[in-house]
C-alpha cells in the first residue's frame, strides 16, 4: 500500500506514509481500500451520478469496533471525514473527497424479535433487508418507499413512507441505537440513556455520530396489503388533484396516497400511445382491515376517468420495491423540496403549469400526503421538524446526459420558486435536500435548530461529523482550538478483533 495524500479537517493536504493505512487495515475485521485497489472506483461510486468524490482512504467496516477504530485514527490524524450508510442519499455529502470515509456497506444484518415487536438493524443495511425479514412475521415499521434506500440516511433525516400516517416517521419508532461518537466512544441512545443525544438522532442527520445499531418498534402489516397505482390522462389534472385533495382529507390514517406527475414510463399495463406522454398517478396503501379496504378506497378510485387502476391485493415488500426501477443508481439527480399545510387551488395551477416544461423524461413532481400519526405529535418531540406539513413536495429531475445538467437544474430551481409562496411557513425535509443547500439547514429545522445546536457542541464540539447537511455546534461550547487526540493510540488499540 503506497503513501497516502489526504485532506485534513482544515482543509489542507498532508500525507500519510503506506504504514499508517497498513496499521488501520491490520486492525480492520473489514478492509482498507486506497485509489489502487482494483474495486476502487465500484466502493466510491455515489448513487447521485452528479456527484463525483474520491475519498483518499475507504475503511469498510463490518461492526462497531471498526468503526471505532476508524473514528479514532481520523481523530488522531485530525482528518476529514465522512460515514455512508446505505449510499442513496441525493446530496452525496457522505461519500467525503479526499478524506476518509467510514463506510458501513457490509453492515446489513437485521435481527427480529416477533415476540417484542421489535429489530435490530445494523447501519449498513437497506430498506429491502429489513423488510424480507419484518415480513416474515407479518410486521412492519414505517420506512421509505424503496426498498435500495439505506437505513441510517433515512431515519437519522426523519423517515415516512406508506405507514406513517399510521404509525409515525421512522424516528418515532425508533427505540434505541448505537452511536460512536466523535472522540471514538461507542454509547447507547435511548429515552432513558443518553436522551438529548437520543432526540437529537431523531431527525438531526449525520451530525452527533455514526450510529451503527438502530432498533425499531414493529407494528402489524400485511403480508398483503391493497396498493398500487390509478394512472389519470394529464388533460384536467388541476381538477384531479382539487378532487385529490379533498378524498385525502377525509381519508382515515390507513389510507396512503401520494401524485406523481410525469411522463409516463412504458409500464406493460399503460396502451402503447400513452407512453411519453404526461400522466397524472396516484399512488396508494391501504393497510387497514380487510373488510374495509373497497369501502376506503372508493372516493379514490371514483375520481375522473382513469387510463388504468391497477390497485390490487399484493405483498408488502413486494409494494416497497415498485418503484425501485425508476430509481437505480448511476443517473444525474437534482433535487428541490417544500412542505405543504395544504394544496391551495393557485399552488396546483403552478405545479400543472410546470409539467408542461419537463424537461426530460424520467423527471417528476410528486406530493407525498402525511399527516395522521405524523402530525399528532409536537414538533418539538423529535428533531424531524415540519410536522404540520400534510404535503411535501419533491421536484425530481432526473436525467442521464451530463451536457444537459443546467437545463434540467434549471427547471427543478424554477419549480421550488414558483411553489414557493405556498409553502409552510419554516420545515424542509433534509433527506431530498441536495448539497448546495448548506443555507436551508436552520429554516429546515426551525424552532429545533438552537437545541440541536447546543447538543452539537455536547457530542461533537469540533464538528468532526462535518460532512452533511451540517449543524454547526453552538458557538459559546466552540472550543478556541482542536487538538488531535496524539501521535498514535493506546498500545493493543489497533489489534485486529479475533
């Protein structure tokens, strides 16, 4: 393994001669992979195709000793680094350019207790782990909605999907984790260990540590549920989505039904001449009793003439990965966000209007609806802030060609500015926030901002976890100069685990 030139925390670039990447690798039950490696490029690659970062070092960890480990040589190096979990988010912040980087890819193990109703989900692992082995046992915790998503992204952002109108976000049923924290020590989170770091985690992102255990409260869901897609012609889409909005009003929390607007793909169950052609779709998940379901989708099913209802008895898991192809890695994304109180008649003329001027595609506008379960808790109980939001908007562009970045860009930044005057006042959800938002942090956190704030200082007064949509430690607590934990670890702390 030759020298290593990496970036430091401030910034500037010193080198690590080959023994030191060695004595990190030698103390790894995972592996150190540098720019020579031939899997080099595979282990980097950034779902985002926009995003392009070379991290100088890749420890790919395997448990939470290694990631202590890989902490604590950062800190005793003073180098800049980054923690990717499962690898989907939009931002790409984890994936750290010349720094290093904790990955936590190989952690996918789920572990279940049907008896308690609960998992324990290692950091590595994807939604589609957690749910193969929730299903088995017909149970479920509210998660996103593909199943490539990475577990840590999602819950540490907030976390909704089909079952939060029913049970919560993500973080509301989280109920402990396992975080190595900024000087290398590993703690338990929970309400009664550690609760300030434990609420800070519950929305707060990437900023107090790596957390590589979580565990979840599980609910009864499925195996089957009702779900699938109505796909509207986009001829009188304003009409639909007035008439959208009120059916999702009046719908119980057991009814999930988000739009997308967008070209249509060519989905086998759409005629051949409605392919590439605007469509309106709802979406929709119904997971309460059986005997009520045709009852409860009805209004849904009774607005406007659609083109196909492909609504139908399927398996949970198998729903959680319907929209996995228009989601593989590897395209150039762009992505803008606001939340919602409501769908007011001049906010669906502008979002109408803007499907006109797509600009591509693969590029949408979806509304995904929460409130129920989401918005029966303060937004002070966690730091997932926005909990009056009943709608959250996300422009997707998306696209392949990298000649065409600034016209696809252009048309999301249009979209968020003309939805703009609409939106809830304060609240964004940072998981479809890209890296050039650094400014909407504060405003996306609200009136949570000062107290995250302070708990940054607590748990991380350096800000060494930096590389994220990143919460600056309150300036009082700042301390007037970092200083490396030493020229090397205690004797025996870089011994490879047996």
């Amino acid at each position: 393994m030759p020298d290593v030139t990496i970036r430091t925390r401030g910034g500037a670039d010193t080198t690590l001669p080959a023994g030191e990447a060695e004595r990190l690798a030698a103390a790894l039950r995972g592996e150190v992979v540098t720019a020579d490696a031939p899997h080099y490029a595979d282990v980097c690659r950034v779902w985002n195709g926009t995003v392009e970062r070379r991290p100088a070092i890749v420890a790919r960890c395997r448990g939470s000793a290694d990631v202590v480990r890989a902490v604590r040589f950062a800190r005793e190096h003073d180098l800049l680094l980054g923690v990717r979990g499962g690898g989907h988010n939009i931002a790409g912040n984890g994936v750290v350019d010349r720094g290093l980087l904790v990955d936590l890819a190989p952690m996918r193990g789920v572990r279940v207790d049907p008896g308690q109703r609960f998992a324990r989900v290692d950091g590595g692992a994807l939604l589609g782990d957690m749910d193969r082995e929730t299903q088995t046992f017909g149970l479920a915790t509210p998660l996103g909605i593909n199943s490539t998503t990475g577990i840590a992204g999602l819950t540490l952002g907030g976390g909704y999907g089909w079952l939060s109108r029913a049970y919560g976000l993500t973080v509301d049923n989280l109920r402990a984790a396992d975080v190595v924290t900024a000087d290398g020590a590993l703690v338990s989170a929970s309400e009664s260990e550690h609760p300030d770091l434990f609420w800070a985690l519950r929305g707060g992102g990437g900023n107090f540590g790596v957390v590589t255990s979580f565990e979840y409260a599980l609910h009864p869901v499925g195996p089957e549920v009702l779900a699938g897609l109505i796909v509207h012609p986009f001829d009188h889409a304003d009409e639909l989505l007035r008439r959208y909005r009120d059916v999702v009003r009046a719908a119980p929390d057991s009814l999930t039904a988000w739009v997308v607007m967008r070209k249509a793909p060519p989905l086998p169950f759409l005629p051949t001449e409605v392919h590439g052609r605007p469509v309106l779709v709802i979406a929709a998940c119904y997971t309460g009793p059986r005997e009520d379901a045709e009852r409860v989708l009805r209004p849904l099913r009774e607005i406007g003439t659609p083109i196909a209802d492909v609504i139908d008895w399927t398996p949970y898991a198998g729903f959680q990965t319907a929209f996995d192809p228009l989601l593989t890695p590897g395209a150039r994304n762009y992505w803008k966000t606001h939340n919602f109180a409501t769908l007011h008649d001049p906010l669906i003329d502008v979002l109408v209007d803007q499907i006109a001027h797509l600009p591509g595609p693969m590029s949408e506008i979806f509304l995904a609806h929460l409130g129920g379960a989401v918005s029966r808790r303060a937004d002070d109980a966690t730091a997932y802030a926005g909990r009056h939001a009943q709608f959250v908007m996300n422009v997707h562009a998306r696209w392949e060609d990298r000649t065409a970045d600034d016209a696809f860009v252009a048309w999301a930044r249009n979209v968020y500015t003309v939805a703009a005057p609409y939106a809830a006042a304060g609240g964004a959800y940072v998981n479809f926030m890209t890296a050039d938002e650094g400014n909407r942090v504060r405003a996306a956190y609200g009136a949570n901002y000062d107290r995250l704030a302070s708990i940054k200082a607590k748990y991380d007064p350096s800000n060494v976890f930096r590389t994220n949509q990143n919460i600056a430690p309150a300036p009082a607590a700042q301390p007037g100069a970092y200083t490396p934990m030493g020229t090397s670890l205690p004797t025996g702390a870089y011994q490879r685990p047996t």
